[in-house]
C-alpha cells in the first residue's frame, strides 16, 4: 500500500484501470478507515486521503456523511459528477 500517513489530502496514484477518482474522508487514525484504502489500492485506483485531525473538523460536515459517520468516500466520475457514500 502506498504510505498515506505522510500528509492529509495525499493523493495516491493508481494504474489507470478506473476512470472515477475517489476521495477517502476519516480521522488520522489506522482503523475503519484502512480497509477502503486497501480495497481501493488493490483495485489500481487513483484516490485522495483526507484526514480530519480532531473533532471540530467532523461536526460541520457530520449531517451530510451517510449515517453521520466516517470514513467517506465521494466517487468523482470523469463527467464532473460526485456521489458521496
């Protein structure tokens, strides 16, 4: 796996194989977040880490996560569109 923990907002390249990019939303913390990188790192795909540093970061955008909770992920189609899971 490529090493996400060097920054937040890290972008991680993969091989071309999808045409979306994704964008991965979670505390810096190894836990839940970790399984999505791996599968996304595995399927070859280009993806961005953002990682939130403390609370205050995660109550504004809490009511549009699904379920209020984190990780995130938006897929961002080639089109320009976004859908956030």
């Amino acid at each position: 796996m490529a090493d996400s923990s060097a920054q937040n907002g890290i972008l991680v390249s993969g091989d071309g194989r999808t045409a979306e990019t994704f964008e991965l939303m979670y505390f810096h913390l190894r836990m839940v977040g970790d399984v999505p990188r791996y599968l996304l790192d595995i399927g070859g795909a280009t993806y961005k880490n953002v990682f939130l540093t403390d609370d205050d970061e995660f109550w504004p955008i809490k009511e549009d996560n699904l379920f209020g909770k984190l990780p995130r992920l938006t897929i961002k189609a080639a089109d320009g569109s976004e859908k956030v899971r």
